[in-house]
C-alpha cells in the first residue's frame, strides 16, 4: 500500500469513526470512544499536513494550492477541507490541539513549581515538532515559510497570543488553589508569560540562524535561560 492509499484509508477509518460507523473485532457496529475518535482525527491531520508541508517545501507555499495538496494525497478538495478550513491551518493548525495539551500540562505541574519552570516544560510538548527523528528537513523550511510569509506570521501570532491567554487563565487558577491569589490589576502572570512566549520564538529565530543543527529543545533552555524572572 502506498503512503497516500493508506493515508485515503486513514481518512475513511475517520469517517466512520465520526459517525459511528466502527466494527471492533467480535462486535456489532458501535460507536467508537471519544478519544479513539479523536486520535483517529489526529492522525490524519497529521499526515495531511505531511503532503501538504512537502509540497510547501518543494514548490513554495504560495504557488501551491488545496486541489495541489488533495491530488497529491489522493483525496478529494472536500475531504482536505473537512479538516483545514484554510491553507494556512495546515501549517499552524496544529497549535490549537497543541493549545489544549499545554494548558493540561501546565495545570498538571507541581504547585510549587516556580512558573518559570512550568511553563519551560509546558514547551515540551512542541519540541518533537522539531526534534523528532526525521522532523529537522521538514521543520526548518517551514518555520523559514512561516516566518517570511506575512499572512503565516500573523496566524501563527494569534495562535501564540491565544495560547498566552490560556496559560495565563491557568497560572491564576493556581495561585488561587494554592490560597495566594493574584489581584485582578497584578500585571505578573501576564508578563511572565509573555515574556516565555517571546523566548519561544526568540528560540526558533535562533534555531534557523544556527542553520537548524542544533536541538531546538537547546534553543529554548537558552532563550529562557537569559530571562530570569522572580516567580
């Protein structure tokens, strides 16, 4: 089976998860769990984005198209936008499931880890974007794309300030659960996290800078590292 028949499966197998069209072995048709259903979604976005990143990398993102990346996958424009809404959600489309893992991450941390720390680890979640085995050749000409494209930029941007929103909402339901809440005008979790996030892509600017050869898990410890606020 080639990649792009298995992935034209993978999107059927979807499919029918959504509406409840899966047969477990021994069993009738039943409705799948949420979370299988979910990953099942997961995985083909994933490897939607795949063919549509190697196209991205080999022909330049604006010249490529939807019906480039449906034919190329060997699905039809309907089913890529069943979905993606647009072109750019598939390059940044991942950050709003990576959005939700963060945020559980974050609540997830020990409360009286310093918020600095936390949110170090909550980047972990990113970091096999890049570092994965085999993600280097993809990551680097699409983070250059995303970079030199204005539209990309400025979704990417929005993506990262909602993401900055969430941990902020987090931190403050914290502190409170740990009995020192933070006042309503305390300008402190919003400015430790901003300034996180701005190490972030602090990080991958100087990722690419480096000619991408180093961790970009590194990257982060660095940018981090030159930042030292007192909570």
């Amino acid at each position: 089976m080639t990649p792009y028949a298995f992935l034209s499966l993978s999107v059927n197998l979807a499919l029918y998860a959504e509406r409840g069209a899966v047969c477990y072995a021994g069993e009738d048709m039943t409705e799948p769990p949420a979370g299988l259903r979910e990953r099942m979604r997961r995985t083909v976005l994933n490897e939607i984005a795949e063919v549509a990143l190697k196209l991205f990398t080999e022909r330049g993102y604006e010249t490529v198209t939807i019906d480039d990346i449906a034919a190329a996958a060997g699905l039809s424009r309907r089913s890529v936008f069943r979905y993606f809404s647009t072109k750019e959600d598939i390059v940044v489309g991942k950050f709003d499931f990576v959005a939700g893992d963060m945020l559980a991450e974050l609540r997830a941390r020990p409360a009286g880890e310093p918020v600095w720390q936390s949110l170090r680890r909550a980047f972990d979640l990113l970091v096999p974007y890049v570092d994965a085995p085999g993600k280097h050749e993809v990551a680097e000409p699409m983070q250059r794309i995303v970079f030199q494209t204005p539209a990309l930029l400025a979704s990417y941007l929005l993506k990262l300030q909602r993401m900055q929103d969430s941990a902020v909402t987090a931190l403050r339901e914290r502190a409170a659960q740990a009995g020192a809440p933070y006042a309503a005008d305390d300008p402190a979790p919003r400015a430790i996290t901003g300034a996180a996030f701005g190490c972030l892509v602090a990080a991958q600017h100087a990722w690419l800078a480096g000619g991408a050869k180093g961790a970009f898990a590194d990257a982060i410890d660095r940018a981090m590292s030159a930042v030292s606020p007192r909570s």
